[in-house]
C-alpha cells in the first residue's frame, strides 16, 4: 500500500565525460547498475536506476557524457544526453571540483539555461580530493555563470553529503505514483546489465585507442535445471588489431575479462554464471545505423 503523500519523480544526472555520473547512480541505488571506468565516454545510453524509500521513488537517467562528438554512436550520445533535459523533473549538473570550469561545463550550462521549468541543481563531485577551504572559491566561479536551484557538494565515491543531496531532491517532488517495484532497481533488463558489465572490464583491462572501438552484445542467456545461467557474449572492435589486443596472449586478456564480468554478474544475479566470450570484427560499426540499432543505440 503507498503511503498517502507519497512522492515520485524522473531526474536526470547530465555533465561532462569522466566526472563521475555512473558512480553517484550506483552509490544511490546500493548496486552497481552503471558502469564505471577512468575512460571519458564510459556511459552510450540513458541507464535508469531506481531508488525507492517508503516515502519517495526517484527514477535517475545517468546520461552519457555531453562531449563534442566525432561518429554516429558519438552524435547518438550527445542527444540522448539533451533530450533527458526536456523528460525530468529536476536535473542535477555534476561536475568535478578538481577540475577549472571548461568549455564542456560552458556548453552544458547554456543548454541547461534554456530549461524554463525545471529545477537544476549543480552537484560538486569529489570534494574529498580537495581542501574545504576551498570549496567557496569554486561556488562562487559557478554561481556567476548560472542561478541554479541548490548548490550541493558530495563525494559520489564515498557517499559523502549523498543523502543530503536526496532529501534536497526529494523537496522538489510532487505526489506521484511509485512507477517500479520498491525492490526494483534498474527497467534495464539483465541482459543489457550483464553487456555493459563484460564492457566494463574491458575498459579496465585495455590501452587507449580500444574503449571507443568496443561494443558488447548478449547472444544467448539460459538457466539450466541446476540454476546455472549460461550466458554467450559477443565482442565487436572495428579491425583485426583490436581482435588480437583484445583476446590477448594465450587468450589471456579476454580469460581475465571473463572472469572478472562473471564475479559482478553472479553478484547481479544472485546465481552461479557460465559466460562464453566470443571477439569479432565488424568494420566502422559505430558509423553504421543498422549495427548501432541492433546493439540497443536507438533514438528511443
């Protein structure tokens, strides 16, 4: 039964590449549903995560990184990122406080200064990198650029202020239905979690000219009579040089991606996981409509 005055809303988390959306979701959630990498660009689609009190439902969009894009994915990325501006009832500007205000924090402010309605809150991430001392200083440099609704440092990492920036969110709500289950935490079906899971680690595991190269498809997901979950994976890079780097020696680089995505899948999912990797070449893929379509790249 919802609890009379109940509140719920839809927010969506926008900023830069690299600033750290992906880690606040998960810190919200409890779980890990976005992914996460020191690589710019981590996060391609509009991940949903659901936090869910007994007396609010927020429904967070971690949107990909607004950045000056250079293919069809890259262009794909920039209007999933703005288009979340015109869906939610707040917006929440995270930007890194170790970092001077630059030309991708500019160009996101004056998108964001055409939002009439809602209400945008600039989130100061990383404040555990810096002294408090000065915390005023970089307040005061974005202040002038922008009146924004609350101005709230955190730590997405550590969950510094974290709660604070909920409770200040959750003001901002209005009574609404609760739109997911209290125990649902993301409308991303297992598959494209346990996708971006095996992409994760090979982001972690490979040099600098593979992450944008890379895309991960789910083939096949069963359970057997055992509760084993059998899971078939497809890697695609852009040329025959990637495919080598990626399966590495003795297949060694892609046995570590493996078992690596396979310990945070069977956290996921609570189950014992069977994965198969497989590595293929499919040229220019993020130029191409049709393969971007088939991997879940869709204006929709």
């Amino acid at each position: 039964m919802q609890k009379k005055g109940f509140k719920s809303g839809f927010v969506a988390i926008v900023g830069r590449p690299n600033v750290g959306k992906s880690t606040l979701m998960n810190q919200v959630i409890g779980q890990k549903i976005a992914i996460m990498s020191d690589k710019p660009q981590t996060t391609r689609n509009k991940i949903h995560g659901v936090y869910t009190t007994d007396d609010v439902q927020i429904v967070f969009l971690d949107t990909p990184g607004i950045h000056k894009p250079n293919s069809k994915l890259g262009n794909y990325m920039v209007r999933a990122a703005e288009s979340a501006f015109n869906e939610v009832d707040a917006i929440l500007f995270l930007t890194d406080v170790t970092e001077a205000i630059g030309g991708g924090d500019r160009y996101i402010i004056e998108q964001l200064k055409k939002v009439k309605e809602t209400p945008v809150f600039l989130v100061l991430n990383k404040i555990d990198k810096i002294h408090p001392d000065e915390m005023l200083p970089v307040i005061d440099k974005f202040r002038k650029t922008m009146d924004f609704t609350e101005i709230v440092p955190v730590s997405a990492l550590h969950g510094n202020n974290v709660n604070s920036l909920l409770e200040q969110v959750s003001k901002y709500l209005g009574e609404g239905p609760m739109y997911y289950p209290a125990d649902q935490i993301t409308d991303h079906p297992e598959q494209f979690v346990c996708a971006e899971l095996i992409r994760e680690k090979l982001l972690q595991l490979t040099r600098e000219e593979i992450p944008h190269s890379i895309a991960v498809e789910i083939e096949s997901m069963s359970v057997g009579d055992n509760g084993l979950v059998s899971i078939g994976a497809v890697i695609y890079v852009e040329r025959d040089s990637q495919k080598g780097i990626i399966i590495g020696k003795n297949g060694g680089l892609l046995k570590e991606v493996g078992k690596l995505a396979r310990l945070d899948m069977e956290r996921l999912l609570g189950s014992k996981i069977f994965l198969e990797l497989w590595v293929k070449v499919n040229k220019d893929w993020r130029n191409r409509e049709s393969i971007l379509k088939t991997l879940g790249y869709r204006e929709d």
